[in-house]
C-alpha cells in the first residue's frame, strides 16, 4: 500500500489534540486495511458455519477473541475433533506475538494506563493497529495524541472483521470457492510491512535487517510444531534489528 495514498496525518498546533480528532485521524489511517479484513472475515465466517459452529458462537469468538489467524485455526482444528488442550495451546501460541508487539507500542504510546484504557489498548492490539500506528509515528510531522491514534487506527479493523464474519457465516455458502479470497490475507500484511519499511527513512537500516531475518528465518523454521517457528523468527528479526542499530550508529550519534 503506497504510502501516498495514506490519509496526512498532522494535526494543528504545536500540542496533540484531544482524544476525538485524535481517534478520528487514527480511524482514518487504519481504514484503507478494510480492502484485506472482508475476505479475510468472509472466510472464517464460512469456515466456522461448515465447521459446526452455530452463529452466536461464530459472533462470541470474534467479538471475545478478536484474533482472525486464531480464530481461523481454531475452527479449523475443531471441525478435525482435535483435544481440546492442544487446540488452547496452538491458539495462544499464535497470539504470542501480540506479547511482542504490546511490549514494542506501549512504549511509544506513553505511560502506562490502568483500569477500562489499558484493556481497551489490549483489546484493540492487532497486527493492523500496531503496524498503521508504528508507521505513522515514524513520519515526521506526527502531532496527534498517540495513544488515542492507536485505539482509533484498530476501531476499522474490528467494525470489519464483525461485520465481515457475520456476511461469511450466512453468505459463505453461495460464495464460489473459484473466488481467490485466500489471497487477500498475505496481501494484506504484505501491504503492512510495506507501509512500516518505507515510513521513516532514517531509520529505515535497522527495519530491512529485522524484515530479513525474520522473513529467511520463518521460512528456515516453518516446520515446527504449533506454528513456534514464527515467534521464533519474530525474536530472531527483532534482535538482529537491535544489534544492528547498536553497531551502525553514525559517528556522533548518542548511544
């Protein structure tokens, strides 16, 4: 996704405005993401009604879980009759990475909430608010205030996916399966990735190393149980990108 293309995300005045344009901005950079969440929920609605879910249970995962790789997995794994253990534990190592990605934006977003924001933050955590989010506080010129930005960029994402898994669950059935709607999936964190790396040019080093590694390595540990080989990889780009941040400062720069 061209970042061209991106709604401008500088606010008036030299202080970030309150929480409404705030939101408001953030709703509007996290919008284009739509065009890869409608097939993606489609999908696991259609999935989850041939996997014998009756249609509140459909609705309670996502508005309870709110994870579409999980969700997609677990009803997968549900029509195949695997134990129930297993089928907990493969989900929550899907969603390891969200530890990951929670750790990286509360430091971004300031200090630390308490009570209904820090589970609103929590619950708003997905792969799209983290990576609109992160690209936008990478562009210079970035006045909002951030952590109203963060719960905004996520809101299009989940009107989507709710809306989206209701219309497969009673739609799915007339889609025809020559439709490429498995497509739009990668495409959509092909675009994610894409927006991250060519945001913030100056710091743009670190992020290819990080995206390289943890691209070669994922591919390297595809073959490990429970899909571990991902949170592996995701360490693996991370640390690189550490490392290589701390090796290659320009002479000058303050450690």
């Amino acid at each position: 996704m061209p970042t061209d293309a991106m709604p401008t995300l500088a606010g008036p005045g030299p202080n970030p405005p309150g929480g409404w344009p705030s939101l408001k901005a953030g709703f509007l950079a996290g919008s284009p993401l739509l065009l890869g969440i409608v097939p993606f929920g489609i999908i696991y609605g259609a999935t989850a009604r041939s996997a014998g879910l009756s249609i509140a249970q459909s609705i309670s995962m996502s508005l309870t879980v709110f994870a579409g790789s999980a969700q997609l997995f677990f009803v997968n794994l549900w029509a195949s009759r695997v134990a129930v253990p297993i089928l907990i534990l493969t989900c929550l190592a899907l969603n390891l990475r969200l530890l990951i990605y929670g750790a990286s934006i509360g430091l971004k977003l300031g200090p630390p909430p308490s009570g209904p924001m820090a589970l609103l933050r929590s619950y708003i955590l997905t792969d799209e608010s983290y990576a609109v989010t992160t690209a936008a506080l990478l562009r210079p010129g970035f006045k909002w205030g951030k952590a109203w930005f963060f719960i905004g960029s996520g809101l299009p994402t989940w009107l989507g996916w709710q809306t989206t898994c209701v219309m497969g669950y009673l739609l799915g059935s007339i889609i025809p399966e020559s439709w490429p709607l498995g497509l739009a999936v990668p495409l959509l964190f092909l675009s994610l990735l894409i927006s991250i790396l060519r945001a913030g040019h100056e710091k743009s080093s670190p992020k290819l190393v990080s995206a390289a590694v943890a691209g070669l390595s994922a591919v390297a540990l595809a073959g490990i149980p429970l899909n571990l080989g991902l949170l592996a990889a995701i360490a693996l780009g991370v640390t690189a990108g550490m490392i290589h941040d701390k090796t290659h400062k320009p002479k000058g720069a303050r450690p």
